[in-house]
C-alpha cells in the first residue's frame, strides 16, 4: 500500500466498524457464492448502494438519541425507532472464489478459522489422517465465502431488510448467485437484561477511541491510532514487529477491517451452579453476596458492569453504566501495585485488555485492541434449565470483532494471552491460569487459575467445565465501499 494516504472519509467505511450497527436484532447471513460468478459480481453492484455507511450509522444514532429524549421529556418510555442496517464481508475462500488472488497480508485470515482452531485450541480431535478437527457444527466445516449483517430494531424489520438481500441476489431462486449456509440470528436481550451477554455481565463497555473519529474518549478510554482497526492507515503493522514495519496490503485494502466471527455456545446453568457450589466465603457475606463475587472476580467486573479494580467488595450498579467512570482504572493502584487483591491476573478482563500490567513493563497494548460487536443468541434460561443446572436449549454470543490485523488482535488475545497460563506475565512466583471465561484447551483437561478468593490469593481454583464452547466461526473482511465497487462488484 502507497505510504501517503488521503485522510480518512468516514463515507467509505461500511457502518459496523467504527460505529456499530444499532440492533435489538442483527442476522448473520453466511453464503457460499454459486457457480457463476461474474452474475454474483454483477448482483453485488445493486447491494452496494444499501450498505450502511459509517455516517449512515451516526445519523442512525443521532435519530435514536432524539426519539429517547422527547420521550423523556414527556415522561414516557423510549420508543423503538425503526430502521434497519446493512453490511457484508469475504473469507479468503470467498476471495478465491471471486478470483482476487491478492495477499491481504494476515496470515490468519488466509489461513481460514477452522484450520486456524488449533491454534485458538478449540476443543477437538485428531482425524484418521492425522488433522485437528473441531467439535464445530457441520456449517462452519465447509467453506463459507462471506456473511451479510442485516440488523434493525424488530424481527420483523430484519425478516424485511434480508428478504430484500434474497432477492438481489435470487437466493433460492433457479437463478441464485448465492445460496445460504447458515443465518445465525441474534437478538438483544429483554427488559433489564438488555445489553447484558447471557451470565448477565454488562458486556460492550471498554472498546478503544479510534483516533480523530471517537474524539471525546471517556476516562480511562485507551486511543488507538486508526490503522490498529482500518487496514492502511497509521500504525497498521507487521504482526510482533519492532520496530513497526507497515503491512504491505494491496491499495484496494486502504479502510477495510478484518472481522473475526465466532460462535459461541454458553453453558449457563452450569456457570451459575459453579458460583454458587464455590461462593467465597468472608465474614459479612451471604452466600448469593459470595457467588456474586466469585463471577465478579472471574470477569473482572460485577454484572452491573462497574469493575472490580474499582469496587474490590461491593458492586456500585451507578457507576457500572457511568461511562465516566467504568473505565477510569489500571490494574496499578498505588496501594496495591500489580497484585491481585482487587483482580485476579487471569480474570477475563484482565486478560484480554490487561492495561499496566505490560503498559508499566513499556510494552504497548495498542495493536492488540480489537473492536467488540456482535450480539446474543438463544433463548433466556427456561425456569427447568435453572432448576436442574443443565443446558438444553442452545444460547450464547455472536463474537464479532473488527481489527486491522487478525494475527495481532482476535488470536493473538485467544492463544497467548487467555490460554496462556503465565499471562499477565512477570507475575513469579503467581501462575495466573487461564481466562475462565474464554480460557481453552483442545482435550478439554480442567483449568485453574489463581487469585479468585481475596482471602487466599495463592490458592488455585479448579474449573471443571468450559462455559463457552466454540461451535464454529471464521474470518472475514469487511472491504471499503470504494473497494467493493471496483475489486468486487461488476
Ligand atoms: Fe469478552 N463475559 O460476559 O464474561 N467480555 N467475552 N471476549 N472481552 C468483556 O469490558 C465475554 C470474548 C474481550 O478492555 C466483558 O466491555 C463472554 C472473546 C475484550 O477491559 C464481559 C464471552 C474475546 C474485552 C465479557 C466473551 C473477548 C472483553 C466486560 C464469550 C477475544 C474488553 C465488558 C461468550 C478473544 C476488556 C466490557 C477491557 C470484555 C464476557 C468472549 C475479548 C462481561 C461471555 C472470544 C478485549
């Protein structure tokens, strides 16, 4: 890619990156191309004019925003407004598939997700021919070429916006250009729970600033310099190297983003029965007190959102939606450098944003930012799943995360940091564990990890399950409008 580039025009970058689709519900639409090509290429042109654009998403916010405020203002509820967004995305099979040969320079992403689930250690199995196949479900262990987001505030205005996508593209007709491997559908959660994953964690706080488009970030909110999520732009590097050499990416990759998917099934009941089995036991606290806190300590923030750097024994529910103050910490309070008493080292939000833990070793934690969307799946938990402490019906989170380079960013926070039982490193003598919420190991061997009860930090704690079981994904890339115009469309 030619090392000047024109500032950054928001209008050429599809909505979801920067600015994330709105959604109460959002279908993931994941399509293999048909054989004749040049007519999908030439169905694309007419897709192309109803993609959701960034400033599309904030006048999408801005509308949002006003409808909440008028209701306020005559006391009622916020109304749903309606709309509805489009965008769409290519696995490197998919780009073969289209003929462009070009090497988008991430590794990962060639590699396709489902050879690359070794590496992430999906649970799984060695083949008779010697392969590493993961547990995943029949969908993902074929070749998917893209996915299609269609989102929007109903069922109903999602159904609408995607039977319009049918039909640019014929699917299911004799003239189908696409045909549909899976529509996974996701929906926020009701009432309270909205905006809650399915353990009930506030999810979605701490997402970093992009430079000179999230201007004003709230405390504690990192800045990241726009070529750690767009391809092509500052600071958009070579995965490890130091110094940063620029990734050489074709000119057409200028403001794309790779999109890591993943499917992730939730054994609730099961992580519930597990708090309340291992509730932690200190003088004042009621049983229910110590398994909320023991879910606290593993996730590094109370369900309310407010995290536990902050609020070490008691949650502050105001302060877990304030987005001045669900960010203002790093893991260093002076009273307490770099220990575990307020979090655990592997706690997951520790893990995978582990703050001055490396910033203070002068190791930047910038090109490791990802961008988190994605949305829940399944169900809320049935009164007789609670009650028996089994899974029967299937729920979880679409994981969906945008980053200019997969190998820098989504794997690189799977393999060496969650499953990596030594990170946060320099913690000798303590061994911090695995991530207990994302943590893995393909043979599904119980992992520990230290630090959970605050009264006896060098104690281990044994988890026997894994609550979150990857049943498929894969990698994508999200093009620039301009490039979808003139690389991929006819
Ligand atoms: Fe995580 N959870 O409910 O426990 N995540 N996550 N995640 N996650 C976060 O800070 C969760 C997953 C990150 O900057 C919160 O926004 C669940 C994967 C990162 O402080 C909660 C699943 C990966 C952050 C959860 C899951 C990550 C983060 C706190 C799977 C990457 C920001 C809310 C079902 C490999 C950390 C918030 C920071 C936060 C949960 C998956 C990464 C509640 C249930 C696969 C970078």
């Amino acid at each position: 890619m030619s090392t000047t580039v024109p500032p950054l025009d928001i209008a050429n970058v599809q909505g979801d990156i920067l600015a994330g689709l709105p959604k109460k519900v959002q279908h993931y639409l994941l399509f293999q191309i048909d054989d004749d090509v040049q007519a999908f290429r030439q169905r694309l042109k007419l897709l192309i004019p109803l993609i959701t654009t960034t400033p599309q998403v904030q006048d999408d916010r801005a509308k949002i925003a006003a409808a909440k405020k008028a209701a306020t203002e005559q006391g009622k509820p916020a109304p749903l407004v309606k709309l509805s967004g489009i965008n769409i995305s290519f696995s490197h099979s998919g780009l073969v598939k289209l003929g462009i040969t070009d090497d988008l320079g991430d590794a990962a992403f060639a590699k396709g997700q489902f050879a690359d689930s070794a590496t992430l250690a999906d649970p799984g199995s060695t083949d008779a021919n010697g392969n590493f196949v993961p547990n995943w479900i029949p969908a993902f262990k074929n070749p998917i070429h893209g996915v299609v987001l269609v989102s929007g505030d109903s069922e109903l205005t999602v159904t609408a916006t995607q039977a319009i996508v049918n039909g640019i593209f014929n699917i299911g007709a004799h003239n189908a250009t696409m045909h549909e491997v899976l529509t996974i559908k996701g929906q926020v959660r009701p009432k309270d729970e909205k905006g809650h994953e399915h353990f009930g964690f506030l999810d979605g706080i701490s997402q970093p600033a992009v430079k000179d488009f999230d201007t004003k970030p709230n405390p504690g909110q990192e800045t990241v310099r726009q070529g750690v999520i767009l391809c092509g732009r500052e600071n958009d590097i070579v995965a490890g190297s130091n110094p940063p050499v620029p990734v050489v990416r074709p000119a057409w990759a200028l403001d794309g983003s790779f999109l890591a998917l993943r499917y992730l099934f939730q054994l609730v009941p099961e992580f519930n029965t597990f708090l309340k089995d291992n509730a932690i036991k200190a003088s004042g606290l009621t049983p229910e007190q110590g398994s909320e806190l023991l879910g606290a300590r593993l996730v590094g923030r109370w369900k309310s959102g407010a995290p536990i750097d902050l609020f070490p024994l008691q949650d502050n529910p105001t302060a877990g939606v304030d987005a001045q103050q669900n960010n203002k910490f790093r893991y260093d309070f002076p009273d307490d450098p770099h220990t575990q008493d307020r979090c655990p080292f592997a706690a997951h939000t520790r893990k995978t944003n582990p703050r001055a833990d490396l910033e203070d070793l002068g190791i930047s934690t910038e090109n490791r930012r990802i961008i988190r969307r994605g949305v829940q799946f399944g169900p809320e938990v049935t009164p007789d799943e609670a009650k028996s402490g089994k899974t029967k019906l299937g729920r979880g989170l679409i994981f969906a995360a945008y980053q200019s380079n997969i190998v820098n960013g989504f794997q690189f926070i799977q393999q060496s940091w969650a499953n990596n039982t030594g990170f946060p490193i320099q913690k000798n003598p303590i061994v911090p564990g695995f991530d207990p919420i994302i943590g893995q190991q393909s043979n599904l061997a119980p992992r520990t990890l230290s630090g959970t009860d605050p009264n006896n930090q060098g104690a281990n704690l044994s988890l026997p399950t894994e609550w979150v079981v990857p049943k498929g994904g894969e990698y994508f890339f999200a093009p620039s409008i301009p490039a979808l115009k003139s690389k991929f469309a006819l």
